[in-house]
C-alpha cells in the first residue's frame, strides 16, 4: 500500500508534462488537471499518513529503492523513505499546494500565461514532494535544483518586468552559492561514509563505524558544509537576499514557496540529516546562532519596510531563522512543529495580502487602509494570522513558538540564555511589526482616497481565493492545539532520538512570551492606530539607525559592489587577458612572427647572382679561416 | 511536416530492421564500418544528385546512422566488455597498419553522440541557402571523419580520420560562416593541425619506440609497461596530452574556439562543439592514459591545474562576452576543462563523469548553438545589447533555450548534472587519498565553477529572453518552424534521458574505464 507514495511526486510532473505539451490551450482543463492532481496526491498523503500511524514502531521506516547509478560498489539510489517527518512534509505541502492552486484560480485568472503557471506550480510541487520523500543525500540535492528552478522559473514569471527578471536571476545565484558548499558536504560526507543513503550513513555514524582519527573533525566539516546549503535555501544571514527580492512573482507563490514550502527545506533538510548536525557540538552551535541572528536581524528590517509583500518576507526570514535556531539547540520538534504551523499562518498572510493586493494593484501599506470594512474576510483571517505569527494563545504560533523557547531554555549549547533574550525580544519585534502592518492597511486611514483608485471600486476577492484562506484562518487557529501540554500528539508523532523528548512546559515562560507578545501589539497600536505617538518622531530621533534598518544594513549594496568590482572585475580581467594577451599576443603573436620570419628570409632570395656568389665566397673564406686555426 | 517524419522514420525503422537481424545472425557483420560509409556515402550521392535532393539525402542518411548507432548500443555486450564488432584489415602490412576498428563502452557513447549530432545537424541546416549541395557534401564528409576516429583501434587510420574532419571544417567555416570567417577559419585549422602535429610526432615516438612497430592501441597498452620506460612515458605523455588537449581547447590553445565557433554555421559550430572537441579528450583516455600509465600518474595531477583554469578562466571570461555566439563558445570551453579534470583525476567516478560529461557536452553544445541559430536567424543580431525580451515573441524556442542553458549549468535530471557531479566525486576521492593530493586544493576550486557557470549562463537568459522585447521589429517574429524544433527537442530530449535515468550508460563506461584504471594502477 505504500508503494502508492511513488505517486505522490510522480503525478503532478505528469500533470506538468501533460500541460505543457497538450492542453496549455486551454486555461481550464489545464488548471483542472493541476488542481485534480494535487488533490489526489493530497488523498493519498493522507492515506499513507493513517496507514503509517497503525505501523508497529519496529516496522518504521518504510524504505524503497531502485538503483540509478552503479559504480563499482557504490549504489547511487533514486527512493522513497515514508518516516514521520516525510509525512508531515508531504501532507503539508500537498495541502498547501492545493490551497494556493485553487487560490491561484481567482488570483491569476486574467493572466495570458495562466496555464504555464499551473504547469509549473505542479513542476514545483513534484520537485518539492520528491525532495522531502528522498531516501539519500545525492536525490536529496537533485530535488533541492529542481525546487531551486521552479523558484526561479515562478519568480521570473512576469520576466518582462525587468526587477523580476534580475531578481530570479539572484534567487538562482545566491543558492548556488548555498549549493557549492551543499555538495561539497555532499561529497565529502558520500566518500567519508561511502554511501549517499540515510539509513546506511546514519547508522554508520551511530555505530561510530568511522572511529578513525579525526572523524569528529570530519562530521564537523560535513555538518558546516551542508548547513550552507540550508542557508542559501533557507535563506539565513548571511545569503538572506534573495528572499526579499523573491516577491517579484505572483503572489500566491510567495506563499507557497517563499514562505510556506520551499524555503523551509533548508529547516527540513537539518531535521533530515540530524544524525549528522547533533554528532557535532561546533555544528550545532553555529546552527543554532546563525538562526537567532538572522531572526532577530530580518525582523528589526521588517520594521522598517514600507512593501507589503518585503514586510512578510523578512518575516519570514526571521521565523526560518527560528525554526533554525531551535534545530541548533537540539529543539528537533520545536523546530518542525514551527515549521508547520508557521507554513499555516504565513501562507495565510501572503494569501492575505496577496488579496489586497489584487483589489489595490499596489505593494505599498501607506497607500492602503481602512481596509477591514470593505473586504471583511480577508481583514479577518488576516488579523488570525498576525495574532498567530505574534504568538498570542491560543492560536498556533503561541504554541509553536513557546515550545522553541522551551527548547531553548532547556538546551545545553553555551549561551543559550543570550539566544533565548534574542528569540524573546524578536517575538516582541514580531508582533509590533506584524501589527503596525495590519493597523496600517486594515485600520488606518491611508491615502487611497485621493489617489487613483477613486475610480477602482476596493472590493472583496472572490470565493476561490478566500475559501482558501478561511481553511488555513482555520488551521491557523487549531493546529497548534494538537501539541498542548498532556496532549504532545505531534511530539509522539515527530521526535528524535528513541523516544519522544518534549521540553519542560513552562507556565513562567508563557507569561513571559504572551507579555512580549501583548506588549508588540499594543505599541503598534499606539503608534500606528491611535496614533498616539508619532512613527516619524522616532524615525528622525533615531535617524542613523532607522537609515541603517531602511536600507537593510546596506547589505545589498555591498554584495552588488563585490559582484560589481570584483567578480566582473575579474571577468573583465580574463576576457581582457584572453583577447589581448592569449589570442593578441601568443596565438596571433606567433602567426605574426612567422610571417615576419618569412618576409625576413625573402630578402635573402633576391635572385642576383653576384649576393650569391658573395654569400658562397664569404662563408668560404669564413670556414678557411675557422679551419686553419 | 509529414514528409519529414515519415522520411526520418521510414529510413530509420528500414535500416533498423535489416540491420538487428544481420547482426544477429552473424558476429562478423562490419557495422562499424558502415557507420563510417554511410555519412561518405551520403556525401557521394549528394554530389551525384541535383542539388533539390541534398538536405533529403543527408536526412536520410543521418537517420540511417542513428539507427546503425542505436544497433551498436544494443548488440555490445556489456558482460563481455573490451573491444568489439573488431575489424582488422591488414592495409600496409610491412609498416604495421592495419585498417582495425573496434568499440568498447567509452566509443559507444561516442557513436551515439556523433549519430545525434549528425541527425540533429542535418535538420538544422535545412534552412541552408547559399552552395546547398557543397555545404551538405562537407558537412557529411565532416561527420564520416569524426566517426572513423571514434571507432579506429590503429593509431595511423585514427589521425587519418580526424585530419579528414579538420578540412572540411576549414571550408564549412570559411564559405558559409559569417563575420571574420576567413580569419577564424584559418586560426581554427592552424592551431588544430599544431596540436596535431604534437599528436604525430607522439604517435611516431611510440611507434618507434616499442620494438613491435606497431599502431595498434591494444598492442600499445599492453605492452605500455615492458616497452616504454617512465623516461620515455614522462617526456611524450605531456606532448601527446597537449596534442590532444588542443582539440578539446585545453588553456592556452583554446582561443580558436571563441572566433571559430564565432564565425562558423550554425551546424558547423554543433558539429565542432559537439564531437570533434570531445575527440580530445576521448584520445585523451584512449592513447596517452592507456599508453603512457607510468607517464600519466606522474603528470595528471600537474596538468589538472591546466584544466581548472579551463574551468574558471573561461567561464570568467564568458561572463564578460558580448556576442551570444561568444558566450556559448565560452561556455564549451570551460565545460571541456570540466571534461579534462575529471580524466585528471585519474579516478573511476572521475573517468566516468568525465566520459558521461564528453557525451553531455557533445549534446547540450549541440543544443546550446542550434537554438542561438535559430535566434540569430530570427533576430538577426546575436549582439547582447540588441537583444531582449525574445520570450515574448519566441514562447517556443525561448524555453528550449532556457532548458539548454539550465543542462549548461549542471541543473540535475539533465545530463550535465550527472557528469559534473561524478567529476567532483572523483576529484574529492583523489584528494582524500592520504597525505597531500593537489587535488585538495583544485576540487574546491573547480568547484566553484558551478557557481560561475550559473552566472554567465543566467546573465544571457536574462539579457536574451527576458525583460520588455527590446527592438519593435522582434514583435513580427514567429515562433519556431517544425523543421527548427524538432533538432533541438531532439537534443533536449537525449540530454534528458541521461539525466534522468544514467544506470545504462554508466553500466557501459564503467566497464572499460575500470579496465583502465586498474592498467594504469591508479585509485580504483
């Protein structure tokens, strides 16, 4: 029965295969076809997931496998493992793939490319599902390429817009950067252990097989290089840029893959390979510092920012950088059980805005407001979301969150009460940049009277893009429910180790988390709403540091100037070398000194007896006088 | 459109038929030799045909030397390994040479690459207007060349076959190429026949070196360890690795590359890029490893810096190119240095990347080119600065193009990933290999080139297909014609195939190259 999840990622490329080649005429039977698709693979996530729950524990987990590469006696294998962290992906992707589907059906109704936007979503999604159902390391990185095209092709998709044809071109690139030293990891890790499979590699490494000299060093190495790749996808300080840039697309795909799926592969691929990143200390602490950075580092930009869909992205980057924190202090069901419940609640934002967007045709909060009277559902579920994300109980993110402190607060990495001061005060920053979002375009009077829009009556999206939204408003306020204290459902399900290890729940630490959480609200709403203080006051007080925030901490501008200067600075210097020196000088050089030799040696034959007879004479003479010495 | 199809098919299925069965019934049947004839016999009708039958006949006949390709592919017996379908026609027998044909794994790859570059190539150049039946009597003549090289087992027919394919080159570039083609058709022939003439010379040290007297490879590798001294092998292993090293554009000898392909027609540059360059490396493994062991486990790791440079000098210098051509040319550059490092490593996951990565490459510069011809055809510029915003108007060819430069920079389920990733598997073996390896450092830093790769390559999508179209005449083009995708999804196609699912290629590389590595002695 199992042997169904083949399916699973094999389905939607045939639905992209089949659109492409044969109904991309026709935008419905081509968006039908998808959606159908992802539907089934979504039934059948489900299946495998009640099937599996009945499984003795010695019968987990389910492995498949054929061979893709054999080369004297290492196996290269393309599989399938069915464990419970591949079934929370997988339904969670084909859930919420299916949501931003049908979303999309509203959403991109009157694009001319509606049906290549549906091939490549389902493209997407195979990669994405074949990613987290992979059974090795090597399959693992095919599949991270593949979801890194589909980004690519999704955030280039209006690519006549050239910010989104540069930015997709920087998604690619950053990641490649991220993937240089994933598969370095990769490499060393696959001749260190030769084997790519997880099972055979993470036994090897718990039966501390490799007990040669300096195999701490070298699981140290292999944790490092592989967490680049997590950095790049996930994108975490210091290759973070891309993401931003990334809302060029449309935006249900910031929603499915900029927020909710893909990017959290990089926080899925450490849960994956966790027998590796937990067998070393150094590893683990520079994971789990990396994550408190970059969540409190994006969240102090989202402050700042005045796009909608940048605000949430660099929510977004600072949440991952949660999820990556709590994997770093060992927090491996915090850090999913986050993962899940933020996918809910920041599909649902970008859902959100992506519905305010479609009726306001702009990105710009202070051109927006007052919202929450004219598109009632929308302002709703989003106010769900935003309580949510701020970790406010009872909704999801409370508990999600708190369980991160808790791991936090409980971990042995050195220094963790710094990193859980960061990862509390980023929750303070979360819910004051969160609201000051929501008070500006749902409450606040903005300038959209007298603009353009007069004219453009703002009216509520229809039924298939907020029946999505109302699902997810749901699951946003439920889900975390399921891993309260006495009821741990999801810590019996996803756990490392041999049993379930859940963290000390901490009525202190709640206090304390709905306080900071309060208390962001609150300060929004005094600036943003009652306006009781003043934003721009504050802004000018602190004007080098909002200078700093506003423009990102300039870090844009440094890598443009590095790629500017000395990547094509380099180029320049090779091709310049190449035409002038290479071809100019040697190649041509020596063409030019044959001809020259030639012309030389013409001069010689000039046909006149007599230079003849001077040359016979005077060597003549010359080998006389030679010989008589 | 239908008579194309049928005639592909039709000749296809017809030789395909008759030629299983004859294979079959007897181990003797010369089908190596066909599959240098028919491109000659292609080439002979053509001129003996009017010329409205040229592009029909080379049709014909390239499909026929798909399916001859396919049948070999088939009937090599894999458990059997080594050389088979041998033939051996003493030709001058007092000198030694014989007309020997033979193929193992390595040189099957290689027959099929030529036979989809020579399919693919007769499509593309249906649109050929000027000299129609000169330029298809070359083009074939060019084709039977490479293929006689790939199968040759005597070191004499082997030169001999691939100075046949350099002059066609010559006249292919010279009349019917564009810019300064007379230019780049002589530094293309000058600098191909200076590396051949390190070939020469290497082959004569060999032949006279060993007292058998003999051009046979087989013959030569065996007794490579009792006949040549590691005197002998360190001085003319590095002579015959850069002879070699020439075709596959090995730094400094690459810059005819860049103008040649500049200048060359479009099936010229396919045909050039795609299975004359890789005849280098090919050699490469073929004559100078297997030949010189000793000489080549004292050199490689040294001349392996040579191919990193390929690797990221050109790519650097493909990122700063204005002409699409240019970039492209570039862009093969590196991926031949790609080609080279992995034989360097001298490795079994590094030899066969290396081999897969010969035939990935062969295939998606094919590609690459064919698609920019149809750009150029279209466009009429190749000039970055012109063009923009093609996806527009060329919804089609555009993502051909874009699937092409994604195989370019390794993506995975096309071929170059599986190439490229088996490279590096063998260059980091090589550097784990106890005490300090040159390749601790050089991995890492050809590593790098995937990061290169993906800068350049994205930097002419962006620049071609993307943002607003650029010039107001782009807006009258039309989408690709059935004659000009068919080719190019042909090639896609193949590449995709390896990507996919590598099992039976790599099944038949590994044979030989294992058989070679334990020659040479070296990591197995």
């Amino acid at each position: 029965m199992f042997s169904i999840a083949w399916w699973i990622p094999l389905l939607p490329i045939l639905s992209f295969i089949t659109i492409v080649l044969f109904t991309k005429k026709s935008k419905l039977i081509s968006s039908g076809i998808s959606i159908l698709v992802m539907l089934t693979c979504f039934i059948f996530s489900i299946m495998i997931f009640i099937r599996f729950l009945s499984l003795p524990l010695s019968a987990r987990p389910i492995n498949f496998s054929v061979p893709w590469m054999i080369i004297s006696s290492l196996h290269l294998n393309i599989g399938i493992l069915i464990d419970p962290l591949s079934i929370n992906m997988i339904v969670l992707v084909t859930f919420i793939s299916l949501l931003v589907q049908i979303y999309s059906l509203g959403y991109m109704k009157n694009d001319p490319r509606f049906s290549v936007y549906f091939s490549y979503l389902s493209l997407f999604t195979a990669s994405m599902l074949g990613l987290v159902l992979s059974n090795n390391y090597l399959q693992l990185f095919i599949f991270w390429e593949l979801v890194g095209l589909c980004s690519y092709l999704l955030i280039g998709f209006w690519y006549f817009k050239p910010s989104a044809a540069t930015a997709c071109k920087k998604a690619f690139v950053v990641n490649r950067i991220g993937d240089f030293g994933f598969l370095m990891g990769i490499i060393t890790l696959g001749l260190t252990f030769h084997a790519f499979d997880f099972q055979a590699v993470h036994q090897k490494i718990a039966l501390g097989l490799n007990n040669g000299v300096g195999s701490t060093a070298a699981i140290t190495l292999i944790a490092l290089l592989l967490f680049c790749g997590a950095v790049g996808k996930s994108a975490q300080f210091p290759l973070h840029v891309w993401l931003p840039d990334a809302m060029e697309g449309p935006t249900p795909i910031s929603a499915l893959i900029h927020a909710a799926t893909m990017v959290a592969a990089g926080v899925f691929m450490i849960a994956r390979t966790y027998q590796v990143f937990s067998a070393s200390t150094v590893a683990m602490t520079t994971v789990a510092y990396v994550g408190g950075f970059t969540a409190i580092f994006a969240a102090t930009i989202a402050l700042t920012q005045d796009d909608i869909k940048r605000i949430l992205a660099y929510s977004t980057l600072s949440q991952l950088g949660y999820m990556v924190l709590a994997l770093g202090v060992g927090g491996y069901t915090a850090g999913m059980f986050h993962l899940t419940s933020h996918a809910f609640f920041k599909a649902l934002l970008f859902l959100g805005a992506g519905s305010v967007i479609h009726s306001m045709e702009t990105n710009d909060i202070w051109k927006m407001g007052g919202l929450l009277k004219k598109m009632k559902v929308t302002g709703i579920t989003f106010l769900i979301a935003a309580l949510s994300i701020s970790g406010i109980p009872p909704f999801s993110g409370f508990w999600s969150k708190d369980e991160i402190f808790d791991a936090i607060q409980s971990s042995h990495v050195q220094g963790h009460q710094i990193l859980l001061g960061i990862a509390i005060f980023t929750a303070f920053l979360t819910s004051l940049y969160m609201f000051r979002l929501f008070f500006v375009v749902f409450l606040g009077n903005g300038h959209h009277e007298e603009d353009s829009h007069e004219n453009h009556a703002i009216h509520e999206s229809p039924w298939t893009m907020l029946v999505p939204m109302i699902i997810l408003a749901f699951m946003s306020i439920f889900f975390g429910m399921i891993n309260a204290p006495h009821l741990g459902l999801y810590s019996k399900f996803i756990y490392y180790g041999s049993h379930p290890q859940k963290a000390p729940f901490s009525i202190k630490m709640v206090l304390i988390s709905s306080l900071v959480a309060t208390s962001g609200i609150i300060l929004a709403s005094l600036f943003y709403w009652q306006k009781v203080f003043s934003a721009k006051a504050v802004a000018n007080a602190i004007s080098p540091i909002y200078t700093l925030l506003k423009n990102k901490y300039y870090i844009d501008e440094f890598y443009s100037f590095l790629a500017k200067y000395f990547v094509f600075g380099l180029a320049a210097l090779c091709a310049w070398f190449d035409k002038y020196v290479v071809d100019g000088g040697m190649v041509d050089g020596s063409g030019k000194l044959i001809c020259a030799f030639g012309r030389g040696l013409r001069k010689i034959e000039t046909g006149k007896i007599q230079n003849y007879a001077l040359v016979i004479f005077g060597a003549i003479a010359v080998i006389y006088l030679i010989m008589s010495f | 459109m239908l008579a194309i199809i049928l005639t592909i098919l039709l000749s296809f299925m017809s030789s395909y038929t008759v030629l299983s069965r004859c294979i079959d019934s007897t181990g003797t049947f010369p089908i190596l030799s066909w599959f240098i004839i028919i491109p000659f016999l292609s080439s002979l009708l053509v001129l003996v045909f009017e010329e409205k039958f040229s592009k029909w006949i080379t049709l014909i006949f390239a499909s026929i030397e798909l399916s001859v390709a396919i049948v070999i592919f088939q009937a090599y017996d894999r458990l059997k390994g080594g050389f088979q379908f041998v033939q051996d026609i003493p030709w001058l027998k007092n000198f030694g040479i014989h007309y020997l044909l033979g193929v193992d794994g390595i040189s099957v790859m290689m027959v099929i690459l030529t036979s989809c570059v020579y399919f693919s190539g007769a499509l593309v150049s249906w649109s050929i207007q000027n000299r129609i039946k000169e330029y298809f009597v070359l083009f074939s003549l060019l084709v039977a060349g490479v293929a006689g090289a790939y199968v040759s087992l005597d070191l004499f027919f082997f030169f001999l076959f691939y100075e046949f394919a350099v002059l066609p080159m010559y006249l292919l570039v010279g009349i019917w190429g564009s810019g300064k083609k007379e230019y780049a058709a002589m530094k293309l022939t000058l600098l191909l026949l200076f590396g051949s003439a390190f070939m020469l010379v290497g082959f004569l040290a060999m032949y006279f070196g060993s007292h058998v007297h003999s051009f046979d490879i087989r013959v030569l590798s065996q007794i490579s360890q009792t006949a040549f001294s590691p005197k002998f092998q360190n001085i003319w292993f590095p002579i015959l690795f850069l002879g070699f090293g020439v075709i596959s554009a090995i730094f400094p000898f690459h810059t005819w590359s860049p103008d040649g392909y500049g200048s060359a027609p479009t099936a010229a540059s396919m045909l050039h890029a795609g299975v004359l360059k890789t005849l280098g490396g090919y050699s490469i493994l073929r004559v100078a490893v297997a030949c010189m062991p000793e000489g080549a486990k004292h050199w490689l790791p040294w001349l392996a810096i040579l191919t990193v440079i390929n690797m990221i000098y050109a790519s650097l210098a493909a990122m700063k190119q204005t002409d699409l051509k240019y970039v492209a040319a570039y862009s093969s550059v590196a991926h031949c240095g790609y080609v080279l490092f992995g034989i360097c490593t001298l490795q079994i996951y590094g030899l066969d990347g290396a081999v897969i990565q010969m035939f990935s490459h062969g295939i998606v510069a094919a590609l690459t080119f064919a698609s920019i011809g149809v750009i150029y055809g279209r466009a009429h510029t190749r000039e970055l600065n012109k063009l923009g915003g093609l996806a527009a108007v060329l919804p089609i060819i555009g993502g051909i193009f874009l699937a092409g430069s994604m195989a370019n920079l390794g993506l995975p389920g096309l071929s170059g990933f599986v190439g490229e990733f088996l490279i590096f598997l063998g260059a980091f073996k090589s550097g784990f290999h106890g005490g300090f390896s040159i390749f601790e450092i050089l991995a890492p830093l050809g590593l790098l080139a995937i990061i290169l790769t993906a800068i350049y390559v994205l930097r002419i999508v962006q620049i071609v297909l993307f943002g607003p179209v650029k010039d107001d005449h782009f807006h009258e083009i039309k989408d690709g014609s059935f004659v000009e995708i068919l080719p190019l999804m042909f090639l896609l196609i193949v590449s995709l195939i390896i990507g996919v699912y590598p099992k039976p290629f790599i099944d038949l590389v590994n044979g030989p190259v294992s058989t070679l590595i334990s020659h040479v002695g070296g990591i197995n």
